[in-house]
C-alpha cells in the first residue's frame, strides 16, 4: 500500500466491546437492565445470537449484550435481520428499534413481519420521544406529552406498538416497564423462548427530552409516574385518552390453548 493510501475505516458495531455509552441511560433506566438482558442472552444454548440495531438508545442496550453485531440504517433492522435469519437459520437473530423507527420509517417492515411470522425477534425501546434528534416527539409520543421540540405538547396520538404487532399476527407480544426488576426478567426470557415472529416492548421514558419537560424532579418521580400508567394483572382495561398501557405478556393468552395457538400463527 502507498504512503499516500488509507486503511479503510472500520465498521462501526454494537456489541460487548462497543465503547458508546449513552450518557442519559441511569436516569432513562437502560443501565439497569442492560446487565440483566445480557446474561439471559448469553445463556442461550447453542452459538450466538446476531444481535441488529440502528443507533440510539435501542443500540445502547444491544451493546449491554454478547452477539454478533450488525450496525444498519435506521429503520432497516428488521429486514437486515430477516435476512440473517433466512441465510443461518439455525441462530437466533434479535433486532433493536427505538420507538421513533418502530413507528416511522420500520414501520411497515414492523407489521409485515408480524403478518409473515418472520424468524426474528424484535426488542423496542420505548423512550416516547425521538431523543437522537433533540427532543422531538415520534410516532408513539403521547398525546399532549411535552418534549423539547415541542414544549406545548404533542398534537397527535401516540400508536400502539405492541398493539399493532399483536394485530398483525405476531406469535408472541410483550410489554413492561423499564423499572419493573424481576416482572421485566422473567418476560425477557419468555420473550427469548418464544415462537416468532415475537416483540417485546420496554417502555423506558427519555428523562431530559420528556421527563423535565413534563413536571418530573427527578428520573425516580418520572418512574413512578411511568408505572402508575401501567395497567398489570387483574386490573380493567383503560380508555384510550387515559395514557394508560397493559403490561406483561399481551398474547397468547396464559391458557394452554393460548400458546397452543401461537406456535399454530408463528415459526421457530
């Protein structure tokens, strides 16, 4: 090589030896269970898992974990990593999004893979803000939720990520809190176990692009706001205009016909 020519940059990766350290991951909680979701990954049988994101926080938290990395474009994890899937079907390929992909540009591979069954598992990290692009709010902000970029609150309603994957026809759909210790384990590795295609949805609010915003003194009193909108077991059903959401595992359903019928509607 000529003095002149340059070694091509490296890829940029997630994964364990990744340095990218998100600075607002103690207040949001991310930090508190990247730790836990890399241990349930790491011990999964067999080798291991690709793990595919696209940036931002969602990557922060696949970084927490041992896999392969696959860093893409945003919105494109989805179809990145049913690529992979299709290619070694005998790994498991987990897939990162934020809520601002899952509800923007991933969208439509969102609900096309759900409809299909694909043999991906995704993770959404919900922060309820587009946190990235300074504070602006994303598909699944809640209405009249206030951010940085929008300080009077968000005109539109925020959609339902783990309602329409369900809606699709996703084999397995989850939901909890980024707070909920032991609750959020166990559901990650139902989650980690489940047939595909299956999303689990971590609801993990952005503490300086909505929590200030929203008349929150700390991260600790925006938690616990958080998991006073979480609707858990034995509780009714909420209106829309509430701003509430149901936690735990969203379908099947507990019956054994339940899972019965989801390994019926999806694959591996």
């Amino acid at each position: 090589m000529s003095a002149r020519a340059k070694a091509a940059p490296a890829p940029a990766v997630v994964g364990s030896r990744s340095t990218e350290v998100r600075a607002c991951a103690e207040a949001c909680g991310l930090n508190r269970i990247g730790v836990r979701f890399a241990a349930a990954i790491a011990a999964l049988p067999g080798e291991r898992c690709f793990l595919v994101a696209s940036g931002g926080c969602a990557a922060a938290l696949a970084a927490a974990a041992r896999g392969e990395p696959h860093l893409v474009p945003l919105g494109r994890p989805l179809p990145y990593a049913l690529g992979l899937a299709l290619a070694r079907p005998g790994r498991r390929v987990l897939a990162f999004l934020g809520d601002g992909e899952a509800a923007g540009p991933g969208l439509g591979h969102l609900l096309h893979a759900a409809r299909r069954g694909d043999p991906v598992r995704a993770v959404v990290v919900n922060n309820e803000v587009l946190g990235g692009a300074g504070g602006f709010p994303s598909g699944a902000t809640p209405r009249g939720r206030r951010t940085e970029a929008t300080p009077e609150g968000s005109s539109g309603h925020g959609v339902d990520l783990a309602r329409l994957a369900l809606e699709a026809g996703a084999a397995w759909v989850g939901r909890e809190t980024v707070t909920a210790g032991d609750a959020l384990d166990r559901l990650f590795e139902e989650f980690l176990q489940a047939p595909a295609f299956s999303l689990l949805e971590v609801r993990a609010p952005c503490y300086p692009a909505v929590g200030r915003w929203n008349g929150h003194e700390s991260p600790e009193a925006m938690h616990a706001a958080l998991d006073r909108r979480a609707i858990r077991d034995g509780e009714p059903d909420a209106r829309r205009e509430d701003d509430r959401f149901r936690v735990g595992r969203l379908w099947p359903g507990p019956s054994p016909a339940g899972v019965a019928a989801a390994r019926e509607r999806g694959g591996r």
